[in-house]
C-alpha cells in the first residue's frame, strides 16, 4: 500500500489527484502509510545522530583546526595580495663553494649528433658537486681493554678510553644515526632497517634496532630525571594532554612545556595523580592549560585557562545569543592581546584584571539566560577567576599554543605507529622525544649533545 501511494504521487503535481486518492483509501491503508513515515523518519534521526558522533570525533572545542584542515571553513584572508614565495633575506638554494677532494676534466672525443671526430673546442664550464662514496660501509673495530685491580682498595676496573662503548656491538656514531632516523625522520623499525641495508651495507634486524633505541633511552635516564626536576621548578608551565593507545587501551600522553625545557610523560591516567607525581601539590608556579579539572589539583598555582578552546567553544554557537556571546568573547580576547602588548606596572595589571573580570562575569551573567548559552556559561563560571591571569602576571600566554604545538610531533607519531606494543617502548619514546625536542628548543646541535650524552654514559 506504501508503494502504491508513492507512485501515486510521483505521478500527479497537483493537489486534487492526491487529496482524491487519499479519499479513496480506508483508514487502516492511511495509518500504514504513517506508521510507514514514522519508521523511516526515525531511521533518518538515528543515522543523522551517528554521523553527528562520528563528526565530534574531528570537529570539537577541544581540537583546533589545525588538526583537521580539511573542515576549515573557508575564510578569505584579508592580507594584502603580494609575490607569493619564500620572505626576503631567506638563505635560498646556492651554496657556497669549498675547497675540493678530488678533480675531475671531462672532455669529449666526437659530436653527440653526427658523431664526428673534427671538433674545436671553445670554452669550459666549471661546476662544483658534492658526492657521497658510492660504498658506505662501517668500519669493523676490534677492541681489547686492560682490566686493572687498585692495590690499594682492591677495586678492579675496565679501562676506558671515553668514545668505546662498554657493552654492545654499535659504537656512539652509529647509534647517533639510528636515533636520528627514529626521532627525526620518524622512521619506522623496518624501514630504518631497509635504509641501513641500501645506504650503508649494514644487515640490521628491527630488533637490533630497537635495542640501540633502548640503550640509549637508558644512557639517557640521568638527563631525564635532571628534566623532570627543573620542570617542578620553572616559573610558568604550559601543559597539555592527548591519548595514545598503549597494548590497545587508552593511556594519555602528558606534555609540560617550560620556556627552556620539554618534558614528556605517558600514563594511563588523565587525572591528578599525574600532576601529583610530576609537580606534587606544592608547585607554586604558572600553569596554563585547558577546562580540564584535573587541574584543580594545583592549589598553590596560578593557573591561566585557555581562550583558543574557549573561542572554540563559542564558535559552534549558532543562535542569535549564541553569536553575539562569541563576538564579545572575541573582543574581550582582542583586548587582552592589546593589553600585553605594552610593559605595565603590577598596580595597571590589578585594576584591568578587576575590570576584566568583571566584564566576564557580566557577560555569563546575562548569556545564562539562554539555553544554547548555558553550557558555556557554565564552563566559564566554574573557573571565573582563572581566565585573566594573563592580565593579573606578566609573560603569560592567554592561550595554551606553546603546548599544543610540543605535543603536536606526538601525535604525528600516533598516526604512524597507531600504538605502543609495550609499557617498556613508552618510558623509551618520553624519554629520548622529551630530551629530543628540549635540545631543539634550546636551538642545541642534535648530533653534538646525542653523541656527548651517549659517550658519557655508555663509554
């Protein structure tokens, strides 16, 4: 009956046609043709609900949209047109010319067209390449090390030379180059393996290779803990957290960002036993972070939420309320950005963090009101004096970026690998990535520091 009312009015554009067809049908055949709508629409409600999920995945306040370019809004940029390419004073591609190894003269005997023995040379073209051996191979060393016994405290001891390695049959440089490939050039086992093979004629398998990675995370467990240490004590932390799948459950992966140093942590906690364990409660520092309660637990910091998720939040407003709360949200962000820009005395920095705040509460105060509002409103109050401590302390980011963007090589990593196959592979990734990007930020030379860390503790 369904199907006959359908080719009934896929049939017919005007309303009488229907209206007698209608009539004609008895009022069983009409409460079939509803019960029939009723069903598919719920069908439809349902599927539109799971799309809705499976679009918060990708599409939340707690994601930038960075992320996820492909469902960035279009937005014109408002810049003014110019010559689209690299700034000016950038270093380019020419490089400077060195003094050579070797000298080559290529000369020519025939024409390359009509292969012709009568030619006259006319000139010379002179050029500077740089070469790779065409065999790279590592060198096979053979060590023996005296084993000495002090007469006078009876200690026996294993000689040292300070670029040997103890234990193991890979020396610092090689070790160095494996690191790189890992941390680096984010090379899986396997393919680290199959390059080794190609570049340098050296057979390695993935479980060698990750038994270099592990010596060095042990070499580097001093460091680590120096880290950790002066992390406790820095003046302003940003910190962040995303999950990571660990032997297929959930384990998040903890980001502390200090102006210096960046330390990593995994566990399979996002609540305050972390920052327990990592700060204690006693940390009296800055943090900046996310609505995340957990860090409520830092009861002696002055903590700074973040305004990027809070925009975010705005943002997906979509009434008439809604709207208007993001553009006074956005104002009230464009005037802390003003406000920092200039050096102001502790004395400007009170009465603007008490004008401000007053405005804030102002803002939830009359936004509470509506529905759509409410959830945002709620999420501000809860933290209402954590949101301009930027305006209160100087040097202060209104927005958690500095640790969005160290965690941001993590999460790449997650996407290669999909997960850690052991606990042991997580404490060795915190330890040499955090060691890893904290040289970077110190704008250290990789390789020196690497090869220092490695001969200090392994030789």
């Amino acid at each position: 009956m369904i199907l006959r009312f359908r080719d009934l009015l896929r049939g017919g554009c005007g309303a009488t046609p229907m209206d007698t067809t209608l009539k004609e049908l008895s009022k069983d055949e009409l409460i079939d043709i509803v019960l029939g709508k009723d069903q598919q629409l719920k069908r439809k409600d349902e599927e539109i609900e799971r799309l809705k999920k499976e679009l918060r995945k990708y599409k939340n306040p707690n994601t930038p949209p960075s992320a996820h370019p492909h469902l960035k809004s279009f937005v014109r940029s408002t810049k003014p047109a110019g010559k689209r390419g690299a700034p000016n004073g950038h270093p380019g591609t020419t490089r400077p010319k060195n003094l050579a190894d070797e000298q080559r003269y290529i000369t020519a005997k025939e024409c390359p067209g009509c292969q012709s023995h009568n030619i006259k040379l006319i000139g010379q073209k002179k050029q500077q390449i740089e070469e790779l051996p065409p065999d790279i191979k590592p060198n096979i060393i053979d060590v023996c090390r005296d084993i000495f016994q002090c007469l006078h405290c009876k200690l026996k001891f294993t000689s040292r030379d300070g670029k040997t390695p103890l234990q193991g049959r890979f020396g610092t440089h090689l070790m160095v180059l494996v690191l790189f490939l890992k941390f680096i050039v984010r090379g899986v086992l396997r393919k680290t393996t199959c390059f080794l093979d190609a570049s340098f004629t050296l057979k390695l398998a993935p479980a060698s290779v990750q038994a270099i990675i592990a010596r060095a995370a042990e070499a580097a467990e001093n460091e680590y803990t120096t880290l950790k240490q002066r992390i406790r004590t820095a003046r302003i932390l940003y910190i962040d957290e995303t999950s990571f799948s660990v032997l297929g459950k959930n384990w998040w992966v903890w980001a502390f960002r200090s102006d210096t140093d960046l330390l990593i942590v995994i566990r399979n906690s996002r609540g305050n036993n972390v920052l327990e364990e990592i700060l204690t409660q006693a940390y009296k520092g800055i943090v900046v972070c996310d609505g995340w309660r957990a860090y409520d637990f830092l009861k002696n910091a002055s903590i700074q939420r973040c305004w990027a998720h809070l925009l975010r939040k705005t943002k997906e407003l979509t009434t008439i309320p809604g709207t208007h709360l993001h553009e006074k949200i956005t104002k009230l962000f464009d005037e802390i950005k003003d406000f920092n820009t200039q050096e102001k005395t502790e004395k400007q920095r009170l009465k603007k963090y008490e004008q401000m705040t007053k405005k804030l509460k102002k803002l939830t105060t009359y936004y509470g009101k509506y529905e759509e509002c409410l959830a945002v409103t709620k999420y501000i109050n809860f933290h209402l004096n954590q949101w301009l401590t930027c305006i209160r302390l100087p040097g202060v980011q209104p927005t958690n970026n500095y640790a969005e963007q160290a965690i941001r090589e993590t999460v790449l990593i997650r996407k290669i690998i999909g997960a850690f196959r052991s606990e042991t592979g997580t404490h060795i990734y915190e330890t040499l990535a955090s060691l890893f990007t904290t040289w970077q930020i110190q704008k250290k030379d990789l390789k020196q520091e690497l090869h220092r860390m490695l001969t200090t503790n392994l030789c």
